[in-house]
C-alpha cells in the first residue's frame, strides 16, 4: 500500500473531512441558532458536576502518580467552582455579537460596482493542547458561535475529563439540530493522531497550539497547516523609581501569586535601584506568599533579614517560565535598562511597569514590544474573558492575522463581495 492510499484512509483524515462537511452548514447558521446550542452546553456543564468532577478526579490521581507537576496539576484541576466559571463564560459568549458577516469596510466605486469586505468563518481549526479542560469548553464554544468546525486534541493527562465534555457538548449540540461533527477529538489516537492532524492542509485551515514551550515549538517546526502560535509567557513587572510602594507590592504579589500555573503569571520582577522601599516591601511579601526568588546580589541586600528559599539568580532562571512559586529578581539603574532586560527575555505576551511617571509610562508602552503592555496593574488580566470576550482561544503571542487574547473575531478571516451591474474590464 502506497503513502498517498494509506493516508487517504487514515482516521485523522476523515475526521478532518467530517469537520469540513460540518462547517458549510455551520457557517450559514444564525446567531439565534447558535445561541441555542450554546445555552444547551452551559445547562449540560451544571448538570454535569457531580459526574464532572468525579472523572476528573480519575485524571488528577493518575496524573499525580506519573508525576505530573503541580501547576500542570492545578491547571488540570476541575472544581463546582471552575465547572460554573466555565457555564458562565459560554453564556457570555452568547451576550455577545455574532462576528460572522460583520461588513469590515465597502465602499462604491466609480464605475458602480459595489465593494463590501465581510467577516466570515476560517472553516475548520485544530487546537492542541495539554492538561487544560477548560480549553475544551472555550474553544468549542468560540468555535461554535464564529461559526467554525474544531479537532480538539488535549493530551493524555486529561483524558477522561475531556472524553466527558466532549460528550457534554456533543450531546448539547445535537439537542438543538447542529451538526455534531462541529466538535470532534483525536485524543484516542495519541500524539501520533496529532502530528498527522498537522499534516492535513487542505482540509484543516488552521492549527493553534496551547501550552509550554516544547509543545508549541513542535508545532510549529513539524505543522504544514498554517500555524497561530500561542502561549509561553515569560512576563516581566517592572517597579519604577516612582511607584507607590503600596501598589507595587499589590500588583507583583498579585501577578506572580494569584495563579502562577498560567502564562500570564510575572515570572521576573524588575526593580530600580531608587525604588528600594518599594523593593523591600514587595519582596518581603513575596516571601510570605511562599515564593522562591532568585535575586541578584543588589536584591538580595533588600531581603528581610532571616529569609530562606532564594537562590541567586542566573541566565537560565530569566529564560524560565516556571509556571510556579519561583521568581526571578533583579535591580536596575534605569528605565532603558529594564527595558533592554525585557526585550533580551520577554516572549512578547505581557510586561507590565508599575509607576507614578506618565513620561515613563509612555516610554515603556512605545519600546516594550509585547501582545499586551499594562501600566498599574496586575499581568493577570491579560485573558480573553477579563478583556470581554467572553473566552479564548489562547493568548497569540505572533504578529499576523492576531495578537493577543483571541476571541471569536480571531477565528474569522474576510472575504470581499463585490456587486455589480454588468460591469466588464
């Protein structure tokens, strides 16, 4: 048997092909229609908890005896509380507006053809993701509402939770009359199943990646479906020589403590060398909070006396994204050179610079090259549902077609409709 007739019967492939039949009708559906199938996911996630939580459970366990990190563990966790979070944030999305043939730009020409660039599906999106079950209810919904068919694919750590919501979802779709086929997964068939989808250009028209950086980096080097690269956030807060100490210390432990498993967590905290109450109070507060630092020796002379649990801080440790209670820590003489650190390590999700100088801040918002630069506040807020869009697809940190938190306006792309009367060239 050949290659070509191999792969002709590959299962990966006629799923593909099933996704691509299930988005022709899916894209002419109407936002009332949708909003059904939608209501019918989130009713199907709250009557669903009890048995939810009970196979997610089964992941956690098996999770942990094979050595699973605790932040992967964390993100993997399922409670009442993160199954209603996740039922609201897909009534959200039905609050907003549908983007499907949303008109861009149109215009008359003077030859009296008529122009009008509208918003219209990509058609079908892979998504590859690791222990994240949340992922598996976003997408689908924002898939769903931009009127696009999704393969999901959310590794072996949650299995069992996400052969549950997809059966949630699945069932909630076809309660309402929409195409199953909308939602499909590849989980059965490994990480085999997932280097093929990436294979599949043609019949996928995009593939997103979702997780560290070994993860999204195969992706990206193996994918010959077009590729929107995601996630790794090696996110920086930097204290300037004016900021309030009160507020510094608020939004760095805030940043780094509120949840230090996901991207959008600070991983390295940058202080000038005239912020030293600032410095000394923030530190002094993340060692409370149980965070490991790793200092350079002029943060170190800010330490509380007594302090354990740090490390001096090395080359590797600003490379790091440690999804974890460690930070990175060093002082700076000046706005430029923390500016010059962040560009040397950032990943280009989010940097953040706390500050009472609006010349400063300015400074930091034109030179500091990220998906999203904040002034006087917490990194924590780069999130799709933070931003009003209901979920996300994943945090975009590239430069084409989306950056950023992506919504359902980023699972679009355009088309022109052009008008005429009988016109010729």
């Amino acid at each position: 048997m050949t290659a070509d007739i191999a792969r002709e019967d590959s299962e990966i492939l006629k799923i593909s092909r099933r996704a691509r039949e299930a988005s022709r009708p899916l894209g002419r559906l109407d936002r009332r229609h949708k909003d059904r199938a939608l209501a019918a996911i989130a009713a199907g996630l709250r009557d669903s908890k009890v048995s939810l939580i009970k196979a997610n459970k089964q992941d956690i366990t098996r999770g942990r005896d094979s050595g699973l990190s605790a932040a992967l563990q964390d993100r993997l966790r399922l409670t009442e509380d993160r199954i209603e979070s996740l039922a609201r944030a897909v009534e959200e999305i039905i609050g907003l507006d549908d983007p499907v043939g949303r008109v861009i730009q149109g215009r008359t020409l003077p030859n009296g053809l008529r122009l009008s660039q509208v918003a219209v599906p990509l058609g079908v999106i892979g998504v590859i993701y690791e222990a994240r079950p949340n992922v598996t209810v976003d997408i689908a919904a924002l898939a769903l509402k931009s009127g696009n068919a999704v393969i999901l694919r959310g590794g072996s750590a949650a299995l069992t939770t996400n052969e549950m919501l997809l059966s949630i979802i699945r069932e909630a779709l076809r309660s309402v009359g929409v195409p199953v086929n909308a939602v499909q997964t590849i989980d059965p068939f490994g990480r085999e199943g997932a280097t093929e989808l990436m294979t599949t250009r043609g019949s996928v028209d995009v593939l997103i990646p979702r997780g560290g950086r070994e993860l999204i980096q195969h992706v990206v080097n193996n994918s010959k479906v077009p590729v929107i690269e995601t996630g790794e956030g090696n996110v920086h807060v930097f204290v300037d020589a004016t900021a309030d100490p009160q507020m510094a210390k608020d939004i760095v432990v805030n940043a780094k403590t509120h949840r230090p498993s996901v991207c959008n967590a600070a991983e390295t905290l940058l202080l000038h060398v005239q912020a030293e109450r600032a410095g000394r109070e923030t530190l002094a507060a993340l060692v409370r909070g149980g965070v490991v630092l790793h200092l350079d020796p002029r943060a170190a002379e800010w330490m509380p006396e007594g302090s354990a649990a740090t490390e001096v801080v090395t080359d590797e440790h600003h490379r790091t994204e440690f999804l974890d209670l460690q930070m990175s820590v060093a002082v700076v003489d000046t706005i430029d050179e923390a500016i010059s650190h962040i560009r040397r390590y950032s990943t280009g999700h989010t940097e953040a610079i706390v500050t009472d100088s609006a010349s400063a801040a300015e400074q930091f918002i034109a030179e500091v090259d990220a998906a999203a630069v904040i002034v006087n506040a917490s990194t924590r807020f780069t999130d799709g549902g933070e931003f009003g869009l209901g979920a996300e697809v994943g945090i975009s940190t590239q430069k084409t077609h989306a950056r950023g938190p992506m919504g359902m306006g980023e699972l679009t792309t355009t088309k022109w409709i052009v008008r005429g009367d009988g016109q010729v060239r």
